[in-house]
C-alpha cells in the first residue's frame, strides 16, 4: 500500500488518525473521485479480486470499479491506516424488497469506540458512514438512511423525507477475505443474468448531485433536477468517460 499514492488519487490531504471524522472524510472524497463503474465487464478485463491488481487499476490507472473492487481497496487503505475493518457480506433488495444472494455486495464494518458501516461502491447510496445503531436516522444530502435489525442481520434502508422506507441490502457481521466473493464476482463477471454483464454504468458522486453514464444515456441529477440525453457515438462516449470522470479505457 502506497498510502500517499492513495490518497492524491481520491485528492485527501485531511486528518489520518483513526477517528470517525477522518473516516467520513475519506469515504466522501472517495466517493466525489472514484466512479462506480462495470466497464471493465464489456471491455474483456477480467477483475481480480487482489489488492495488488486493484491498486493498480484504480489508482494508478485511475479507474473506478464495481464493490468488491473500491470497497475492498478502501478497506486496505483503511487498515494500513490503523482502522479496524472488516469485509461482509450483504445480499442486495429488489424493487420487490427481495434480497439477492450473500455475496451479491461488498459492505465494510470500522470498529471505532462504535462500530459503523462505510461502503463507497453502492453508486446512488449515503455519502458518509453510518452508525452501527438499530433505528437511527441519519439525514444525508435530504436521504433518510436507518440499520435496522432483523434476526441475526441488519438491513439498511433508505427514504425520502415523507418517511417512506426501502431496503437497500441486508448484511451480517461475519467478517470475510477476497476468495469468499470470487464466485459472486465471476457470476457478474460473465452471467447473461447479472445486471452487470447487461448494462454499462459509470457514476460518480458530485459536490452537487451525481453524474452517470448508463449504456448510451448521460444522466445528470444536481440540485434536486434530472437531466437524461442520449449519447450519440462512441466518440462521445469516450469524451465524457475522459473529461467528467477521468477515465481512459
């Protein structure tokens, strides 16, 4: 881990030491600098699950990367940092509240004096950790976001402000390593049934919203306002993967 490498790459130069602060300051400007993004998937790339090959990938190349990738990467930086973290595995809702397979996401649990939940490669999800804590709101950027217990797991769950809640994935605490997601990560990888494999998606986190590319669409949402276009070309497309998320393939 070359921390310094690291953190020019997600442009951090605040605190370091192991405080809840500086771990909602680095998942934030993780988040504004590394696009969650599957192209690899249709560029013929095969993702490996190695911190080597991901820290070449996202920060010396300057990609980004779907979540076994940016979360497993953040969590090394993380530890080398002196955190105490750990890789779980969560099970992600349909619009029918219908959760996916273990496996499905990559979530992170930071024991500080409290344990909280980080997790930077969700695309559209809370912007700074979240407390540990059964039931606890925690308003973001105008999204309400709770853990709730249900049995022996958690499900985080999202809002709009009218308080209509949804879940978004449901997880446990066991802590897990890079080869307990290898079968997960390959069926994305290669499945014809893996939204993955059927839809190309580069997102970014803005000071002001959130910019995507989505196959041949430009979706823009900033200050409450969605704008969608269509991308006439591949030569545009490369534009914008070059010019709004830095991205070169």
């Amino acid at each position: 881990m070359d921390i310094s490498a690291y953190l020019a790459r997600i442009r951090y130069s605040g605190p370091l030491n192991c405080t809840s602060e500086t771990l909602k300051q680095l998942q934030l400007a993780h988040l504004l600098t590394v696009p969650f993004e599957n192209l690899s998937i249709h560029a013929a790339e095969p993702i490996v699950l190695d911190e080597t090959a991901l820290f070449d990938k996202i920060v010396r190349r300057r990609r980004g990367g779907f979540c076994y990738e940016v979360n497993g990467l953040f969590a090394w930086l993380l530890k080398a940092l002196g955190f105490e973290v750990a890789m779980l595995s969560a099970g992600v809702a349909n619009d029918q509240g219908v959760f996916s397979p273990d496996f499905d996401h990559m979530t992170l649990l930071v024991r500080l004096d409290e344990p909280w939940l980080a997790d930077v490669g969700f695309g559209d999800s809370f912007v700074e950790p979240i407390k540990l804590k059964p039931w606890r709101e925690s308003n973001q950027r105008g999204v309400l976001y709770r853990i709730i217990a249900d049995d022996d797991r958690f499900v985080l769950e999202r809002a709009s402000l009218d308080h209509d809640w949804k879940p978004q994935y449901r997880f446990g605490l066991t802590p897990y390593q890079f080869a307990d997601y290898a079968e997960r990560c390959n069926f994305h990888q290669t499945s014809a049934e893996s939204h993955f494999t059927r839809n190309r998606i580069c997102s970014l986190l803005t000071a002001r919203g959130r910019i995507t590319v989505s196959d041949k669409r430009l979706i823009i949402n900033e200050d409450g306002t969605r704008e969608e276009r269509e991308i006439v070309s591949d030569e545009e497309q490369a534009i914008l993967l070059r010019e709004q998320f830095g991205i070169v393939m």
